[in-house]
C-alpha cells in the first residue's frame, strides 16, 4: 500500500485485501501485538502513520469486533486459536494484580484493561484535535471538513463499543456482585470516560458561549460530541448501568454529580431542551382520552440533532436517583440476618433492656 504503483494497481490491491484479508490476519495473541504496535501513544504519532499502516489498523480493529474475539479478550471464553492470551499480558503490564486468572466466576480482565485504556486515550486524541480546529476557527461563519488522512480510524469506536457491550451483557446476565473483576474493570473505565465527559461538556458550553451566533460551529460540535466517548459510548454504558445493581454504580456516584452541571448548561445552550420541555408542560395530566405520544410530536430540524444529549442527562438524573435511593434504603437483608431474626428479638438478646410495650 505503500509503494509507488500506479493507481490501477492499487485498486486491485485494496480489492483484495478486502476480500481476503481474514486469511493473512495472524491468531489473535499476535493480532494484539500488532494493534498495540500500530496504535499511537501519543497524539502527534498519527501523523506518522502511513497509509499502508491505516489500513492495515481497520483491517485488525475489524476483525477483532467478532463477539467470540470480544469474549476472549475480556476472559470470558477461550480463543479460537488455542493461544494463551495471558502471556500478551506480560508485554504490556504487571500481572501481580491478576488474582482471579484461575476462577472462572472472576475471568483475567488484564488485557481487556490494557486494551479499553488505549481505545479509550486514541479517540480522546481524536476528540482534542477535533476541539481544537473549532476553538481555532470559531470565529468563521463556514468551517471546513478534516482530511481523510487526519481523521478518526474507522472500527475504533466500534471495537470499543464491543468490549462495553460484552461487558455489561456479562454482567447484566451472571448477576455479578460488586467485587468482581468485570466489575472492577467497567470502574475503572468509567472513572476516566466520566471526568473525560465532563470536561468535554464543559469545552462545548464555552465553545458555543463565544460564537453563538454561528450555527456551523453547533453542527460541527453535534458531530464531535457523538463520536467521542462522551457520545454514544456514554449513552450506552449508562442506559446499561439502570440494569445492573445499584451497588455497581454506587461508586460512581461523585463522577455522575460531577458531569451533570456541564452537561445542564450545554443543554440549555442547545435547542432541543426548550422545546421538549414547552411541549411536555402542555400534555395532559393522569392520562385520558387527549393522550399524546411523545415519539409522534415533530420537533425542528435543529432540535432533533439534539434530543439524544437531552435523554443522557435525563438517565443519568435517573440513576443518580437510583444511588440515591439506594442509599437510603440501605443493603438488603442477608440470609445470615434473616437466619437469626427470631433469637436477636428474644429477650435473652435484649441486652438487658425490658420494653413493656411492643
């Protein structure tokens, strides 16, 4: 790919890589290898990535969306291959803190880790420089489109948005407790996607604070904003999240709090929470024959391109709520509790004290 041919050649090329690049992908220990080789560290290595490298980074982060290599990569299963996944470990970490790699109801999280860390800091790498060509141009009424050659590698949010997935389905599905590995794992990536989120929030509220007057600088923030992990990655781990115990995301509580002033105000720097909220404030109460269907109410074009960002901050209301909630209402009563009920209210445990009431 990158070689000097002339351009018939390289259709041909790229023809057949398309159609047959699954037969020269190595296993999936040596695919690893390669994609952390090939993804850049730093925001000023993309430049160096030539053209042959780009494709052959989608070529890898495709493949590695098949939910069988997702399952493997997270310890869930066991690879198509055969290769023992805990020896990539060793290339890019410490495995002293592997302590459930021989339990099957605590799989080895570790690269899976590894791997969502280094997804997770590329597309922040992406979304600075997106923020930061708007922040440079803010000031003109048309803002033209990135290059091909700087933008976002295809299949890098998706491969995310898999391992999220697979995740939170597994456990979603094996009722997981609070202190399991996955768990420990979907912590520790929220606790830098929600700080991540907040300050982008708050970089677009001041974005749109400077230029309100320009409505290419509020398209070109629409688009940014999805694609980022505070996009459609954040919808849908907290969507997720209302799923799952609320003592899963109980500790989440400071960085839900922490993201919800910013995302507010650049909601209401933003047309689509006016006017939901206009409309719901004419709907009829408790029902009845004049009942409208909020899906079929038209919204402008403008507000349309919005109402997803209106709907996470209202779920996001919601499980703080759901915290909240479950905070006062305490832990639920253990079978150790409910096994000794009888003789904790006899008088011989009264601890001396009599009631001559009930």
């Amino acid at each position: 790919m990158d070689s000097t041919v002339p351009d018939e050649i390289q259709e041909v090329v790229i023809e057949t890589l398309s159609v047959g690049a699954t037969m020269l992908l190595p296993p999936l220990r040596e695919r690893i290898e390669l994609l952390h080789s090939l993804l850049p560290q730093g925001p000023d290595r993309w430049e160096s990535l030539s053209k042959g490298q780009r494709m052959q980074l989608d070529i890898i982060l495709t493949s590695l969306q098949d939910h069988t290599h997702v399952a493997s990569l997270l310890g869930y299963s066991s690879p198509s291959d055969a290769t023992d996944l805990s020896a990539v470990c060793t290339g890019y970490g410490n495995l002293s803190d592997q302590p459930y790699a021989t339990q099957s109801c605590h799989p080895n999280t570790h690269l899976a880790e590894i791997l969502v860390k280094t997804l997770f800091r590329n597309l922040g790498f992406y979304t600075d420089q997106a923020f930061g060509e708007l922040e440079k141009n803010s000031d003109k009424f048309l803002l033209g489109t990135s290059s091909s050659e700087n933008s976002q590698p295809a299949h890098l949010h998706e491969l995310l948005c898999s391992l999220q997935k697979q995740l939170l389905a597994f456990c979603h599905i094996n009722n997981i407790s609070e202190n399991s590995s996955s768990v420990a794992l979907l912590h520790k990536h929220l606790q830098l996607l929600l700080p991540h989120a907040t300050d982008t929030y708050s970089r677009s509220a001041n974005l749109l604070k400077e230029s309100p007057w320009n409505g290419s600088v509020r398209e070109k923030l629409r688009d940014v904003i999805y694609v980022s992990a505070a996009g459609s990655v954040l919808c849908q781990i907290v969507n997720a999240l209302l799923l799952l115990p609320v003592s899963v995301a109980r500790p989440l509580l400071s960085y839900l709090l922490d993201l919800l002033p910013p995302l507010d105000c650049l909601n209401r720097l933003l047309p689509a929470a006016a006017l939901l909220e206009d409309q719901e404030l004419q709907w009829p109460l408790h029902g009845g024959p004049e009942v409208i269907d909020p899906a079929g109410v038209p919204l402008p074009q403008p507000a349309q391109s919005w109402v997803w960002l209106v709907e996470l901050e209202r779920t996001i209301v919601l499980l703080i709520g759901r915290c909240l909630g479950g905070m006062l209402q305490g832990s639920p009563v253990s079978p150790e509790e409910q096994d000794t009920a009888y003789w904790m209210k006899t008088p011989l445990f009264s601890d001396g004290v009599e009631m001559d009431t009930p």
